[in-house]
C-alpha cells in the first residue's frame, strides 16, 4: 500500500468539496427529483474517493474523511433548522 501524502491531500480536499456541495444541494433552488439525483451524485462520487484512498491509507481513510470533515467550516454546510423551515 503507497501513501503519498499529495495525493492524500487531493483526495481529501475533493471529498470535502463534494460533501459542501451536498449539504448546499439541500438549500438549493432545485426540488424533488433533481436536487435528490445532485445529492445522490456527490454522495457517490464521495464513495468512489474514498476507494481512492482506501488504495493510499487502507482502513485508516474512514477515519481521515471523518476528520477532513469535521474541519469543514460551519457556514459551509446547512443546519437541520434551515431544511425544515424551507417552503414545501
């Protein structure tokens, strides 16, 4: 198993990329179908990252992910309060 830490680092920052733009694809303009298959494309594309990384970091990538974010600032997510006060 090959760690090299730049590709760590890429693979770590595009997960947190995509994750921020999952959480504002619940915010978004966009209902029903279209703004479930845009969740559902990030959340996959999140999926085959972290394979990526599995190949770098092994069993430890979970944990990495969890920790990248954790880091990701608070206003770039959105809060369960904001979900339930949009207009249906």
């Amino acid at each position: 198993m090959q760690h090299n830490s730049s590709d760590v680092a890429r693979l770590l920052a595009r997960i947190q990329d995509e994750y921020v733009a999952a959480t504002r694809g619940l915010s978004g303009i966009a209902a029903g179908t279209a703004q479930h298959q845009f969740i559902s494309a990030k959340m996959e594309r999140i999926e085959q990252l972290h394979q990526e990384l599995r190949t770098h970091v092994g069993d430890h990538a979970i944990a990495l992910i969890a920790h990248s974010l954790d880091a990701v600032p608070g206003d770039a997510s959105i809060t369960l309060e904001e979900t339930t006060s949009r207009p249906v």
